[in-house]
C-alpha cells in the first residue's frame, strides 16, 4: 500500500505545541484568577454576613457576670465583668493553644456570654487586630466534617456560606469559632460520636501551630466532671478552663436595675431580705436564668419563697403563672414533651409546628412574642433555656396525673434527675398520693421506676409524712405477691423519708444478692444510666451529692455502702465530711465512716491481681 508523505516544517510544528501549551496556560490561570476573585468576593460576604448576624444577635441588656480562668500552671485569674473576659478570650485567641472551655452551672449565663463575645467582636474584619467571632450551637450536629455542619447551619439563617467558603474562611482569617451546647448533644443516640468528632478538631486545631482559627467550647461544668472524654481533651492539652461564676451581691442588685422596668425597690428589698444569712438562695439567685424568673413572679409570692430543693420549680411555677395563659402553658407542656421523649432540645419549624401554635404564620409569630421563652434559630424552635423545657415536662406529668392519666405518660420514657426534682418540687399531696397509687399498682418497670425517682426527691414534710405512713404498713407486712423490684422501690422511698426498716432491707437484698444486682433491680442502669443522660460518671457524682445532702435521710447508709462496693473514690472527701458532722445522725457518719475507710485501705495483692 502506497503511503502518502507531505513535507512539514519543523517550525510549524514547534509554533503549533507552544501556541497549543500558552493557549492552556492562559487558559488555567484565567480560571485560577476567576477562582481567586470569587473566593475573595465570597469571603467578603460571607464575613460582611456574619457580622450583621452576630450585631442581630447581640443581647440588648446585659448584667456583667463574674469568671475565674484556670490555666494548666495551675494559675487562677478573677475576671470581674464582661468586658474583662472579651479581653481574656482574645488573648487566648493569640496563645499557642488557642482552644479554651467555657463552663459553669446551669442558668449561669454561657450562652448569653457567647452572643456578647460575639458581638464584641461583631465589626471584626478577620485580621489578627480585628478577629470575627462565629457563634454556632451544636444541637444539630452529626458524624458530617465540622465545617460542612457549620456551612449547613448557616444556610438556614439565610447566610450564604458554602464548606470551601467557611473552610476558606477559617484557613485565611482569624476567627473565633464558639461552639455551645456540648453538653446538650442527644446522648441517646448520635451525641457521643458527635462529642468526639468536635474535640478531635479542636485537638488537631491545637496542634497546628500555623492556624489562625481559635475554638472556644461551651459546656455546663458537671458535664465537664463526669465526662472522661473532656477531661482526657482538657488534661492533654493543658487546656484554660474559663468558669462563669454567675452574680455577685453587688452583680444581682445591678441585674436587678437593668432587667426589671416596676417595683425595683420592692424587688430589691424582698431580694435582700430573702439572701440574709441564706448561702443556699444566694447560690440559687446567683444564676442569672434563674433570678430573670424570680423577678418576673408576683411580688406576694415571692414573699413565700423559702429555699429548698424545690425553690426552683416554684419560682419557676410562680413566673411563669404570672406571664402565661392556661391554653399557652398547655401548648407549651405538649411541645415539651414531645421533645423530651425524642431526646431534642429543638424542632424544626415546620408547617405542622405552625399549625400546632397557632395556624399561621402571623399568629404563631405572635404566639413566640406573646410567651417569650420560645426562640427560633436556624430554622429550629427551642426554649431559651433549656431547663424551661423539663419544667413544662414535669407540668405536663403533673397535669396527667391529676386527669387519670399518669400511668401512660410516666410510661413514655424514663425520667432524667433535673425532672424528677421539678415535679417532685410541684406535687401536692393529692398528686403525690396518685403518684404513690401507681407506684403500687403499676406492672410496668419504666412506670414504677419513675414514680419512685419522684417521690424520692420530694421535700415537703407533710408528704414525706404521708409517704412515711403508708410506705411503714406496707414493710410491715412484707408485701405478699410483690416483686423483689416492686418491693424495693418502696423501701427506697421509705428510706428517704426516714424509715430505718427500709434501708434495713436494701442493705438485706444487698448482702444476699450482691452490688450488681441491687444495681439491675433497684436503679435504671439495665437501661443505659437512663435517668443520668447515659452516663455512669453523671450517675456517681449525683451519688455523692446525695451522701452529702439531709433529704435522703437513712438511705445514705445504702448509698455508703454502694459508693464502697463499686470502688468510688471520689466521694471520700464527701464521705469523710458526713463522718464528722455531729449533726447527722449517728448510723450515717458510721457508714460514711466505714466506707471512706474501706475506699482508702489499699487493696490486698490477691485483690490487685484479680483486678488487674
């Protein structure tokens, strides 16, 4: 076969490859520019978006708070007032570290101190003189990257953040990204791989000496002491600790003159008169959520107001009486609920949710103005804090109790402790005596579980009395047809509301059966520690609240003994203090006495071995 050859000129061809190869060149590094420039357009709206975001969200009053900033030298710092902690957390922000926690109790204002971190730095343009602050709840958060999530949460406040944006963002600016509410991750279900999927950011952030973003993580201060999780994250690195403290005397009289608008002297005189000598309601009042309620009450109840375990619900009962119709307070209880028992904190705001309050769109605005504690954020509805949810929880019980259908709403979940003390706070004598009927006659676990949770945590003395009455005939008969379960229920209540005999009985069951089974019968733990938001941690440092509180009467001397068998030596100092208070009654010191004795007596070479 012939082939046909043409002359080519070697020039042509080289002419060809280069025009071809600077034709691609230009081409990449026009599309490079296009991309430069659209990330530089990008950023800009992006932080021009969020500063008008943090400016919106920025409280409009404010009471300065006071803070002590723990450091890894074991250097404590006081911070007096707001503007002292923007000062610290910047500061921190330019360490080498440049993550910190943010703890303290509940009520004690975190997340109002993350919006006024935020809107101080609300002008910031991200350079390291003026740093942007990013303020994100982790409520919805999930196993997706941590900047896809914020890019998500963004979005649904209407700021248009794609993941490379916010990804830019944090490689090229200095930012301080506040992520609150850890401790409010659904633990039931996805909050432990979500914990860990943030504190392994944030520690890879620590360890990159380069990076110009800085983590500040939120989180009641018990979360931090039962979580091993972040004390393992906080104890590595040698994290700061910045503790919110709450009002000081000084600080509640202020806070009283910027937040209440009539009777300020009257106020002012019922709250003196009530902090007189009373370390207990200081220490209540000290927390800026909780007192926001106390001032709202009716000025006469407040009168009434003495501090006891159960200072809380009523103070929250008496204010919100005062602010809210019966209809809302009911729509509100429903909603509560059922957040509950999805284990959320928050809805999606729907058309159904719309409906539900309301119908329209103007009438569920008007329904969120009218009652005040509910917010929406990023699409989602939750109360402004979160202990106004288990309140309306516990009404919501309370209510079904006094129509006949306690039985079927105690059965929809076990109870956590912050509810039960609400409700136990709220019971009557009638609803207390519903409550001691089911417990009896329930054949459901779940049912009977919480309805001794409740009682248990009563303190009003006409109840215990009636408790101790009933509860007293039922030990002295020995129960017949009852199961070992039912019956120890009721010697836990009957213990305490002080009947010896009933802790005579646990400790019988304890001795014949052993620690393990106690534990499976008497306590939720079969379910996961259930009643302590899933955690074992949670569930010893309660216990070791009770050893230390009157209320539980004789069943600290379970307790002691419990605390001993599982190997809790953390409540020694705990222990040790009842054991030397002359003013506890002499079988609880003894087995407080005993039992910080055998936590503290080192282990035998055989006990060693096995446990080793």
């Amino acid at each position: 076969m012939a082939i046909l050859s043409l002359p080519v000129d070697p020039n042509t061809v080289v002419g060809a490859i280069l025009g071809a190869v600077l034709s691609l060149l230009v081409a990449g590094a026009w599309t490079i520019l296009r991309r430069y420039v659209s990330l530089r357009r990008n950023r800009s709206r992006l932080i021009a978006d969020l500063q008008k975001r943090a400016h919106e969200e920025t409280p409009k009053k404010i009471a300065d708070l006071t803070y002590t900033v723990h450091r890894s030298t074991n250097q404590q710092e006081l911070v007096a007032d707001n503007q002292g902690l923007v000062r610290t957390v910047k500061t921190q922000m330019a360490s080498s570290t440049r993550v910190a926690l943010l703890t303290g109790r509940f009520g004690a204002g975190k997340t109002t101190v993350c919006r006024v971190v935020a809107g101080s730095m609300a002008d910031g343009d991200g350079s390291a003189a003026r740093p942007l602050a990013l303020n994100i709840d982790v409520l919805r958060f999930d196993d997706r990257p941590i900047p896809e999530q914020i890019s998500a949460r963004l979005r649904t406040t209407g700021v248009q953040a794609t993941t490379a944006a916010v990804e830019d963002l944090f490689r090229s600016r200095h930012v301080l990204l506040l992520l609150d509410g850890l401790d409010q991750l659904p633990y039931l279900t996805t909050g432990k791989g979500t914990l860990k999927i943030i504190l392994d950011y944030a520690k890879n952030l620590a360890n990159n000496p380069s990076a110009k973003l800085a983590i500040l993580l939120v989180m009641r201060q018990e979360f931090v002491e039962i979580s091993e999780k972040v004390q393992e994250f906080r104890d590595d690195l040698r994290v700061p600790v910045i503790q919110v403290h709450g009002l000081t005397p000084l600080q509640i009289d202020n806070f009283i003159r910027i937040m209440e608008t009539r009777d300020v002297d009257l106020r002012l005189r019922q709250v003196t008169a009530l902090l007189q000598n009373d370390n207990d309601m200081f220490d209540l009042l000290s927390m800026p959520v909780i007192l926001g309620q106390f001032i709202v009450a009716a000025p006469e109840s407040i009168e009434r107001f003495t501090c006891t375990g159960t200072a809380l619900a009523q103070i929250y009962k008496e204010s919100f009486r005062e602010k809210l119709a019966t209809l809302d307070r009911e729509l509100l209880e429903r909603f509560a609920f059922d957040l509950f028992c999805q284990d959320q904190f928050d809805e999606h705001v729907d058309e159904d949710l719309i409906t539900q309050f309301g119908g329209t769109q103007e009438a569920f605005d008007h329904f969120l103005e009218k009652v005040g504690i509910l917010r929406v954020h990023c699409s989602f509805i939750r109360f402004t804090h979160a202990s106004f949810r288990d309140y309306f929880v516990s009404e919501y019980l309370l209510r079904n109790l006094r129509e006949g259908a306690g039985e079927s709403a105690l059965s929809r979940r076990i109870v956590n402790y912050l509810v039960a003390e609400l409700t136990a706070g709220l019971l009557t004598r009638k609803t207390a005596d519903k409550l001691f009927e089911i417990l009896e006659q329930t054949s459901l676990e779940v049912v009977r579980a919480n309805a001794m949770d409740i009682l248990a945590e009563s303190e009003d003395e006409n109840i215990r009395e009636q408790l101790s009455q009933r509860i007293s005939k039922r030990l002295m008969s020995r129960t017949r047809g009852k199961s070992e379960y039912e019956n120890l229920a009721l010697a836990l209540v009957g213990s305490v509301v002080g009947i010896p005999l009933a802790s005579r009985r646990i400790l019988e069951f304890l001795e014949d059966e052993g620690v393990e089974r106690l534990m499976k019968v008497l306590y939720v733990t079969k379910d996961g520690y259930l009643y302590y938001d899933k955690s074992e941690d949670r569930c010893h440092l309660e216990w070791i609240k009770m050893m230390a509180h009157k209320k539980y009467g004789s069943f600290r001397v379970v307790i002691a003994r419990v605390l001993t068998e599982i190997g809790v030596k953390k409540a020694i100092p705990v222990l040790d203090a009842v054991a030397k208070d002359e003013s506890e009654p002499e079988d609880v010191r003894k087995a407080a006495r005993s039992a910080s004795y055998s936590l503290q007596k080192p282990a035998r070479p055989s006990e060693m071995s096995a446990t080793g």
